[in-house]
C-alpha cells in the first residue's frame, strides 16, 4: 500500500490537513515573493535618488572643495594643468614640484575653450619658470612675487582673457 501524504486525492485519511498545509505554505511563498518584489523597488528608486558611488564620491569631492575655497574667489577655477615637476638652474638642480591653480572668468566660453585649447603651453611655460629660477628665488618668501610672474606668464599666452588669482596648493623644492 502506498502512503497517503494528503497529495494524492487517493485517501481520504488526512486530506484536509495536508491541503490546508499546502494553502498556508503557498500564502507564506506569496508573502515573502511580495516581501523580495517591495525591497528590490525600494533599492532601486533609492539608488537611482541617491545615484552612483561614483557620483556620490564627484558629489562630495565638490562640495569639500567649494567649502575651501575663499569667498573671494570666482567661480572658475583652473586645475588641468596637473603636477610640474622641474629643475631648478643652480648647479644641485633642486627639483621643484607644484600644482598651480588659477581663477577665471568661466562665463566666457570662448575663454574657456581657449583654456583647453592651451593647457599644454600652459604647463610648459610654469615648467620654464621654474627651471629659470634658482632655488633661493622660489624660498617661501617670494610666494608672491612666483605667484605674480606665474600670472604674467600665462597671460602672455592667452588672447581672449587673464587668469585672475593663482595659487600654488602643493609647491616644494626638494634638493
């Protein structure tokens, strides 16, 4: 004889039982695939409100900056012209490294065009700075005056606008 799990239909011993079991599973199955479907929109509408890590990490990256950055300062700030890393002309040869900042006018478009467009001779011209200059000429004293030339500097290469202030985040003179 075979069992009679309440399957079947075959006997009648228990059919209720097993039926009324398997309605309760098949509710608790339909509870929880509702549970799993709620949470996967959930997370998705969250991600997509909060977007990607990597927006997210953009997102503070900005925020930090504008919060350091002075009242003063314009709103555009110049920063593609990466790490310049150059030899003093003493005789030791110091290495100079440095990153230049600078404010612009980043209303005016073709400015800022010119700004991409020139960023290379931008950069070779902070690193001919810094190679004319001795070690004793770029002493913390003279932050200024490196500042003040650096402008100089780049305005003779740009037509359509000036750079406004220049900054010097990083700047070392390693012997």
């Amino acid at each position: 004889m075979e069992p009679d799990f309440g399957v079947s239909g075959k006997g009648t011993r228990g059919a209720g039982r097993a039926t009324g079991r398997a309605a309760a599973f098949e509710r608790v199955l339909r509870v929880v695939a509702l549970a799993l479907v709620v949470l996967l929109a959930l997370g998705t509408v969250l991600a997509l409100a909060s977007g990607s890590p990597r927006i997210a990490r953009a997102r503070e990256e900005a925020e930090s900056g504008a919060a350091s950055r002075p009242a003063e300062r314009p709103s555009g700030v110049f920063l593609d012209l990466g790490d310049i890393r150059a030899s003093t002309r003493d005789g030791d040869g110091a290495l100079v490294l440095a990153t230049i900042a600078f404010s612009y006018d980043d209303s005016d478009a073709a400015f800022v065009e010119e700004l991409g467009d020139k960023t290379a001779r931008l950069r070779a011209a902070a690193v001919e700075y810094f190679s004319s200059k001795s070690k004793a000429e770029l002493a913390p004293a003279f932050e200024g005056l490196v500042k003040a030339q650096l402008r100089e500097r780049f305005d003779a290469l740009l037509s359509l606008g000036a750079v406004g202030e220049v900054w010097l985040p990083d700047f070392a003179v390693v012997d």
